[in-house]
C-alpha cells in the first residue's frame, strides 16, 4: 500500500486546500488547467522541448544527476510561453494559495522558478529531496519560504514517472537540521510515498518543506511535467527571471504577470521594513507601463 494525497478541484474552497496542504505538505488539485490551456502550452513549448538535450553539459554535474538521465530540462518556461506566463504562472488558484502559504511572510511573493521537466523513457527516479534546501543558509526554524507545485502537461502514471511525495514529511523534525544534516536523518520507507497519478492539467503543489522526487519512467510515454515554485519576495530566486524574461519581453504580458516575475518592488516600508528591487529609485514594473524599462536610455560613460 502506498501513501495518499487528498484530491481537490480548480473549484475547491481554497481555505480547505490550505488546511489539507498544512496538515500533509501536498495535495492534488484536479483540472488545474482547462485542457486548451495544456494544448496551447506543449503547442509553444514544442520547438524549445524538441532542442532540449538531455545530455547537454550543465555548469555543475551534480545538476545533471539530480535531475537524473532521459531528462529534458528546459528553463524560464514564462519567458518562453505567454500562455503558460498568464494562464499557469498567474493561475488563480495556484496565486490564492500563495496569498495564504507566503503572504505572511513577506509584502510580495514572486516567482522562483518556471521549469519543464520531461522524464523521457528510461528515466531513473529523482532524488528525494526538499525543494527548501536550496536556501541552506537561511536559520532554521524559519516561515515557509516556498509554495512549489509539478503541473501534468500529459497524464501522470506511476509507470511514466508521476511526482512521489512523502505526506507529513514537512512535520519531520529532521527538517529543523540542516540539509546536509537530513541526508543522513531518516529516509522514507516505500509505504510512506505517494504517487501524483493525475489526468494532464492537474497539479500537485506541496510544501518546500516536504520531501518529494520525480518518478522512474518506464514507459514509451515522455512524462511532460512542469516544476512551477513561488518564493518569498525578499528571498534570491533560484532561476534569474529577469534574465530568462528580460524587461522587453515581460514588457508584452499582462501586469500581474509581471509583477509574479518579479518586476514590482517588494514594498514592506508598513511593514518596519524598506523598498526592495527599486530602479532610478522607481517601480519598475512603473517603468515597465510607461515604457521607461527595455528600451536603452544611458549608456556607459557617455556613449
Ligand atoms: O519532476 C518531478 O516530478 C519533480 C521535480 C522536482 O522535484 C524538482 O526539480 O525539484
Ligand atoms: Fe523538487
């Protein structure tokens, strides 16, 4: 017998999704997406997945591993889709949820990472990991600083390598210890995993402190998978989303969308705090609207 995760739908009241996600560090939401949503994203992603090289040298071999082989990985997804800039990355569902896990903690949540996963065939299981560990250097016990989610853009089957999540893992007391410390704390025993089967368009969205891994592919089927997180507007991003959507880019979407990438200032002055994120001492997702961001006004030393 494996382990389970509670089932919601896009129409679910979000307090009781919140409740569920605190109490067991995951749930599944069901028709996340509407299907021409999923259609239109593998539609633009296409060409971008058809490049991705699974083997392609990255700047660190452990990046490689950790993702495991037959696995395409391609990086900055809203910078690359609008569909999946406006309609996933703003999802209202998926932001209300933000608003509940993140807000708290901060004036403005942004975008940490837009990032499809494709575990091809042959794809081995993923490390088990939290996806928190990233900021080891923040104190421990410390607020949630992530709200992750893996959105099925083909349905998840535990044979082509649906998510595994550990429920309740978020509550370990190892979580406390630092990540090196967790390695060799206590491991999940196979009963303790769950597998986040799901018809495409739904999302499993956990904790960053709940411990989870993509699946083994056995299948002839890629296992079309997005790895959407969010993070605390204070906090480094672990994807540079002003690189990978730069201002002429994010200048084309919708305000929102530019706000989750990152572009509004973290503004916590009534907070006791300061403006994060300024510009010529200005919003610039300001700059962005009048058009003052993306076009080159100055340049070095006069040129
Ligand atoms: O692909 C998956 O199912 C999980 C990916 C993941 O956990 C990660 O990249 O951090
Ligand atoms: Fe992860």
């Amino acid at each position: 017998m494996s382990a389970t995760i509670e089932r919601f739908t896009a129409t679910s009241d979000t307090n009781a999704v919140c409740a569920a996600l605190e109490l067991d560090g995951a749930v599944i939401v069901e028709g996340l997406l509407d299907l021409d949503v999923v259609e239109r994203v593998n539609d633009e992603l296409e060409a971008a997945i058809d490049r991705a090289d699974p083997n392609e040298a990255l700047f660190n071999p452990v990046m490689q591993a950790f993702h495991g082989p037959c696995t395409k990985q391609v990086t900055g997804v809203p910078g690359l889709s609008r569909t999946f800039a406006v309609d996933v990355m703003c999802n209202p569902m998926l932001l209300a949820i933000c608003d509940r896990i993140l807000l708290p903690s901060c004036a403005r949540y942004q975008l940490n990472l837009g990032h499809w996963l494709q575990r091809g065939p042959g794809a081995d299981e993923q490390w088990l990991h939290r996806d928190e560990a990233v900021w080891s250097d923040v104190p421990r016990p410390h607020p949630e600083l992530q709200l992750a989610s893996v959105i099925a853009f083909v349905d998840f089957t535990r044979e082509n390598g649906a998510t595994r999540i550990v429920p309740g893992s978020h509550r370990w007391p190892d979580r406390q210890l630092s990540p090196a410390e967790q390695m060799s704390g206590p491991q999940p025993d196979p009963d303790q995993i769950a597998y986040a089967e799901m018809p495409a368009g739904s999302a499993v969205v956990y904790s960053g402190g709940t411990i989870h891994g993509g699946g083994a592919n056995s299948t002839d089927i890629p296992r079309r998978g997005a790895h959407l997180s969010y993070t605390l507007g204070w906090l480094r991003t672990e994807e540079n989303n002003y690189l990978s959507t730069p201002p002429e880019l994010a200048a084309t979407l919708p305000r929102r969308a530019q706000e989750v990438l990152g572009y509004a200032l973290h503004d916590s002055l009534g907070r006791g705090g300061g403006y994060l994120g300024m510009v010529r001492m200005q919003d610039p997702v300001e700059l962005l609207a009048r058009g003052e961001l993306g076009t080159a006004t100055s340049g070095l030393g006069g040129l």
